[in-house]
C-alpha cells in the first residue's frame, strides 16, 4: 500500500479504495486488438478504450501488477485511435475509483479539444469515480448503467508519519531548509494543515472547473448538486445532469456503430448515382440536398426548426423575465394600478413606466397646490390684536413688586375681576407670567 501511495502525493480516488486496492489485475472485454495500442479494441468500427482500475500518471511496476490504468498509455492510445482511418468513433469503457489528481486534467483537455473529429463517448457500467469522472465528462456524451456509481468529485491526500522506530529500529527525522518551511507541512500544526487543505482546494477548483466546462454547467451547481464529494447511483446521475443517458455496454456500441453506419449508407447512395468527379463539379446548394437527399433535408429543417424555436422562447422567457424585474425596480408605492398595468402589458418597459410614475405625480402636485390655493383664499384671515396697555396700568408705579401692582390693578378694574372670575390668585399667576413674558394677549 505505501507503494502505490509513492506514486504520486494527491489522489483523486474513493478513499476506500486507496485503502484496499489488491494486486489482482482487472481484465478487459475480449475484442480485436487494434494495433499499435496497449489495450485498445475495435469492433464495426468503433475504438473501445478502456480506463480500468485505479489511474497513474505512468506506468510502474507496482500499477501493473496490481492493475490499473496510466495517464501515458491512455494519451498514446487515444491519439492512435483519432489517426487510424478503421476508427470511426470512440469509446471509453470505464471502469474505475479516480486515481492520480495531477495529470488527468491535460488528458482531459487532450479529449475534450478532439470533439467533433470523431463521436467520442464514455460508458461507466460499475464506477466512474473522481479523476475516472474528471475523463469521462470531457467526452461528448457520458452513459451510465442504471446501478453504477459515478462522482466522488474532490481531491485526498494520505501523509503517513512515522510515530515509531521501524522493525530496524530506526526513525527518520526530516530536516527541511530554512526557506522551504512548506516543502513538508507538517499536519500535527494547524499551520500545516492549513497549508495541505489549500493545495487540495486548489487542486479540486481546477477538478471542478473543467467539469463545468466540458458539461456546460456552473461550478455552484456542481458543488450544489454532484454529491459533495460523494458518489451517485446511475438513474440519479443522469437527473442531476452527471450523465447523459442510461444504457448498457452493448445499446452504447450499437448506437455509435448506427451512427457510423447511416452515413455510410448516405454516402454509398450518392456514389451510385455520381462519380466522385461529378459531385466536385456539381454546387451543394439546400435545393440540391432536398432533391437528392430529402430525409436528410427534413431531419435538417426540423432541427434547426426546433434549435430556433427553443432559442426564441428562452431568449423571449429570458426577455419578459427581465422586463418583470425591472418593472419591479421602477415600483413607487401608491401607483399599484399602473405597475399591474405594465406587468400584462408586453409593450411597456420600465422606463415607460418610470415616465407615467411621473407624470402621475407632477398630477397629484398640481392638484395638490390649486387645492391649497383654493382653501388658502377662502380661509378668514386673522389678524393678531394685541390688547393696548389699559389707563390703570400706565398709572401704576411700574417700579413697584408685581404682587402690589397686580393688587392695585386688580381693586381698580371690575372688567379685569369678570375675566377672572374674581379669582384673584388665577390674575396672580397671569400676572406673573406676563411680566416674565411667558403669555401674549391676542383679541379674539
């Protein structure tokens, strides 16, 4: 076990099996050998390349006893079976936990960049787990048996420290150089730790972002919806969208080799009726395809036909969508009817909203202010009056304590006690409050 973790420091692999990997090799399906290849088979014209067991980098010793898959032989076999002119369409037979996290993405991209060359497709019939999924999401269509495990998306690492001296009773002590204190992080530190997580969160974006770009989705409903590093059974895969279709081993072969084959026949008929030479002097035009090829012309027009309807109705979904939200943004308060208005209404935008928003309000101002001139003219206007200080005031000392001014003021003037209901001690109080200018007498 400590062998195979020497070949390489991080592992995209189901961590069960990094822990009980045995050394008997996995066999292949009995094809035709294609030649110049390790493993690769051909059958109707259809290159079967399989990815078995757990993935190296290279090949060693150790992985081919113990069985398994190397990154090196995959890349060689792969670009034989693009050049071989037998070879009409590939597919991966997959069969393995993951392996190795550095290299699969340059042989993924290797894949992914060969589309449209040949139909490149991906079969996993038992486990297409972590780097094993990394290779097969970047083929062009990915299909699974129904009880297959696909996923455990994520990187691991195993750093084995030696806590004991070994049977030889030695123990090895690592010394690292002064400027390379992360060359060996050691995990018992939180520093260390800190520093192997963030190489494998490093490694897992890059894992996770080719995903998304071969499968043409986003990283979130990546991390969202493909296991959280966990594994999916088949029939839940292709639901989420880890897969494409359900099948078997067999339906995927006869479906590539009936592809390969119906344009055989299209081409076979064509050469009955034209030599070669002919058909170069002659211009493609679509009447031309129509006449001589009409069930290739409606399974055209009705593609495109679809491929534009789909386009128009997201494009017109996404549109009115749009038109909604910024209407929603535009809302004022107390202008409900309008902005129902405009939401059923597909000829208004928002911004001719925002005008008639306006518009009403410039109309509530304008009543607003003729309504208050209006009432402002018929209101009475009143005056203030202030009271004229009265004889009896003026003929008293003014120098004199307010409570003896108001006592004078108070036996001189009868009006004055009506007003207080000949209470002396209210006039008081008034009294002082006037002379401290706390009250204002204004005539009714």
């Amino acid at each position: 076990m400590n062998d195979l973790l020497k070949i390489a420091k991080y592992w995209a692999i189901e961590p069960d099996y990094l822990r009980s990997i045995s050394k008997e090799a996995l066999s292949t399906k009995s094809e035709k050998h294609l030649d110049n290849t390790g493993s690769v088979s051909i059958r109707d014209g259809t290159a079967i390349i399989p990815i078995h067991g757990p993935i190296t980098a290279r090949n060693t010793f150790f992985s081919l006893f113990a069985g398994g898959t190397s990154l090196e032989t995959l890349a060689k076999d792969f670009q034989e079976a693009l050049s071989n002119e037998d070879v009409k369409s590939i597919l991966f037979d997959i069969d393995s936990p993951g392996g190795v996290a550095v290299g699969p993405f340059e042989f993924a991209e290797m894949i992914y960049n060969a589309r449209g060359q040949k139909p490149i497709y991906s079969y996993i019939g038992r486990n297409g787990s972590s780097a094993a999924y990394w290779l097969a999401s970047a083929t062009e269509k990915i299909i699974v048996n129904p009880s297959a495990l696909v996923g455990s998306i994520g990187v691991v690492t195993t750093i084995p420290v030696q806590e004991q001296p070994d049977q030889d009773g030695y123990k090895n002590i690592e010394i690292v150089s002064s400027n390379a204190a992360l060359k060996r992080p050691d995990p018992k530190t939180k520093e260390g730790l800190a520093e192997i997580r963030r190489e494998l969160d490093d490694l897992e974006s890059t894992f996770i972002e080719s995903i998304a770009k071969y499968r043409s989705i986003t990283p979130e409903i990546i991390k969202a919806d493909f296991g959280g590093g966990g594994v999916i059974i088949g029939s839940q895969a292709v639901n989420k969208n880890m897969a494409d279709a359900l099948g078997t081993y067999e339906e995927v072969l006869a479906n590539l080799n009936q592809k390969f084959n119906s344009n055989n026949q299209i081409m076979s008929k064509e050469q009955n009726r034209e030599t070669t030479a002919d058909i170069s002097k002659k211009e493609i035009t679509a009447d031309y395809i129509k006449k001589e090829f009409p069930d290739v012309a409606s399974a055209i027009i009705e593609e495109v036909s679809a491929t534009i309807k789909n386009e128009a109705f997201a494009s017109g979904t996404k549109h009115e969508r749009d038109r909604i939200l910024a209407i929603e943004s535009a809302a004022l308060p107390g202008h409900e009817d309008l902005i129902a208005e405009a939401k059923k209404d597909g000829s208004i935008t928002a911004e001719k909203l925002a005008l008639k928003i306006i518009a009403a309000e410039k109309s509530k101002a304008s009543d607003y202010l003729a309504n208050s001139k209006t009432s402002e003219s018929e209101m009475p206007k009143i005056e203030p009056n202030i009271e004229p200080e009265s004889k009896q005031k003026k003929e008293i000392d003014i120098n004199l304590p307010i409570e003896q001014k108001a006592k004078i003021l108070w036996d001189k003037d009868s009006k004055l006690r009506s007003e207080f209901g000949d209470d002396f001690e209210s006039y008081h109080a008034f009294a002082k409050a006037e002379e401290s200018n706390q009250v204002r007498i204004l005539s009714k």
